[in-house]
C-alpha cells in the first residue's frame, strides 16, 4: 500500500492500527471514493476521514493537517533553489531526484495499476490514453471527456462479462459503507 | 492582477482534471506553465517538481513554489487555493452524496470505467518526467534501480530520491 508519498500508507496505520477509529473496511470504503475522484489521493482521504469522525470542521482540519508541514518545508526548499539555481550541483542533485522519481512513479504506477495491467480491455484504455497524451498531446480536457464516457461505457451495467468478480475490482469493495456516520 | 488570475484559472482547472491524482495531470501542468504561457523553462519546472520529491506530504505541494516563483507570495497563495479549493469542495460533497448511491448500478462502472483511464494518464505523467530527467546512462540507471528496489521491497521513497540526487551529483564531480 504505497502510494505516492506514501502518506495514504500512514494514514491507514495511524487511522486503522493504532488509533482504531475505523476499521479496514472502512478505510477501503475511503480509498474508492478517494481513487475515483479527482484530485490528489492524499488529500481526498484527509476530506473523508475528517468528515466522517467530526464533520466539515474535521475535514478542514484533517487536511490543514495533511498539507501544512509538507507546504512549510517545500517553500523553504524553493526559496533556497531560487538564490541557488545556477550552481551546478545544485542542478545535479535536482536532476538525479527526477530521475529517481521517475523510477518510484513506475513503480506506483505498476502497483496502482496491477489488477489493469493484466486485463486486455483495460490495458487498451491505458495505453489510448497514454498515446493521446503523450503523442497526439491531447488537451486533458478533451481526453477525460472522450475517453472517460468510452471507458464507463464499456463497463456499463448489466453487461455479461466473465471476469467481472470483485477481486478484480480494484476500488471496488460492495456496499460495505454503513461505518459512515451519517 | 492578470498572471494571478490566469495562475488561479489554469491550477483549479487542473485541479478538477486531477483524475488519478497529481501525476495524472503532470503532462498538462508542464504544457500550460511551459509552452502555452511561457512562465517556466523545462528544467525549472523539472527543478521544482524535484523540490516536491524531498519534501513531507504530497509531492505535488511543488505548485506553491510554482506559484512563488511566477508571482511572489500572492502566487503561492492563489495556486495553492486554486489547485486544492475544488478538489476539497468537490470530496467534501460526493462523500455525503455516495452513500445514497450505494444501489446505483453505474458507480460500479464508473469505478471500473476511471481506473484504466486514471492510470493511462498516470503513465503519461511518468513518460513526462522521464523526457525531462532521463538524459544520459547515469539517470537512466538511477531511474532503473530505485525501480527495480521498489519492485523487490518496500523502502522509504523519500530516502530513495535523495539517495537518487546524491549518487547522480557524485557522477558528476
């Protein structure tokens, strides 16, 4: 379970593991909402969590939590790339984090994507996504709003399918959702 | 007043765009900052994203500095309501409205549908820094490795892009 940062990963052992005020189901229940949704991960699960233990005073909370170190910190960094930006090693040590991420996004990729990655329909969505992106340099826009309805389409309701069981589901976890207080 | 406005536009469409999270959208981010309003370099906008690795939280909290960097600390403000206001608004709603759908037959599909998309675009925003960042045998074989690393076990990725700087650094002197 490591997402990104791996701040979701925490979340789950703080929020499940030692603080216990939801359970895994209930966590699960958060990251379909979380994953479906636009926006950064970390971020919607902050909003859910907060909201369902204290409400919108939660969920500001939580995410005020959640965003306001990292934005200290990241600040303090770019202040200091900024009077140091020419000096090579500084540009040295910037591009060798780059190119370290682009190893971790793989992998978090692969790991996000692991259920897709084996399926042939899912696999043909990826990669006419990744071609209208990254070659024929589509508007965003315009890649969600084609291919989005296409691929919901293509998993509409009541269609025969033989794999269609939820442990290939990855967001998909039932109606396991009577832990929100609501 | 018009660059703040225009930052505040393009990082809340962005941020609605966000299916599958930041790295979804890191391709249209470096096209409009970029080749469509000029405001950054491919290397500063590289750079920054690099800041975004090291530090806590997010990695995409690197916008503030984008922010900064075009417009002072009235730009980090603005990108930062901007890219992460909507989003928040939007979660904060859909959470309170899902459970009504429970029955719903097309959330089914529409989980099912946005996934293969969502990673589509997530691959799309590692090719991007992978253009930016693979430029000689060196970054190439940091990018395998930490790859490689992950895939065997789990270990901080913090610690591994600062490992990935240093040794890259190191190559260089």
């Amino acid at each position: 379970m490591s997402f990104g940062g791996g701040a979701v990963a925490y979340l789950r052992e703080y929020l499940v593991r030692e603080e216990g005020w939801l359970d895994d189901e209930g966590f699960l229940g958060a990251m379909e909402i979380s994953e479906t949704l636009p926006g950064l991960n970390a971020v919607n699960m902050a909003i859910i969590m907060g909201d369902n233990l204290r409400g919108i005073a939660g969920a500001v909370v939580s995410v005020i939590g959640m965003l306001l170190p990292g934005s200290i910190v990241v600040m303090i960094l770019g202040i200091l790339w900024q009077s140091n930006h020419s000096n090579p090693d500084v540009k040295y040590f910037l591009l060798g984090i780059a190119a370290a991420a682009v190893g971790l996004l793989s992998a978090v990729t692969l790991q996000i994507g692991r259920r897709q990655f084996r399926q042939l329909p899912d696999i043909a969505i990826i990669f006419v996504t990744f071609f209208a992106v990254s070659f024929l340099k589509l508007p965003l826009v315009v890649v969600l709003l084609t291919l989005g309805p296409i691929s919901v389409w293509l998993y509409r309701p009541h269609v025969s399918e033989p794999r269609a069981e939820d442990e290939h589901l990855p967001f998909h976890r039932g109606e396991r959702h009577h832990w929100f207080r609501h | 007043m018009t660059r703040l406005i225009h930052l505040f536009l393009v990082f809340s469409l962005l941020s609605v765009l966000a299916v599958g999270g930041g790295t979804a959208v890191l391709p249209e981010m470096q096209h409009m900052t970029v080749h469509t309003f000029h405001w950054l370099t491919d290397a500063q906008f590289r750079n920054i994203y690099s800041l975004g690795q090291v530090a806590p939280g997010p990695n995409m909290l690197m916008v503030l500095v984008i922010g900064y960097q075009l417009a002072g600390w009235a730009g980090m403000v603005v990108v930062g309501i901007g890219f992460f206001l909507p989003d928040c608004i939007i979660t904060l709603l859909v959470n309170r409205w899902w459970v009504h759908l429970g029955g719903w037959p097309w959330r089914t599909s529409i989980q099912r549908g946005l996934a293969p998309v969502a990673i589509g675009l997530m691959t799309s925003g590692t090719y991007a820094i992978a253009r930016l960042s693979i430029v000689d045998v060196q970054s190439l074989a940091i990018a395998v490795t930490v790859f490689a690393i992950l895939l065997w076990r789990h270990v901080n990725p913090g610690v591994l892009v600062l490992v990935g700087g240093a040794v890259y650094l190191l190559t260089k002197m």
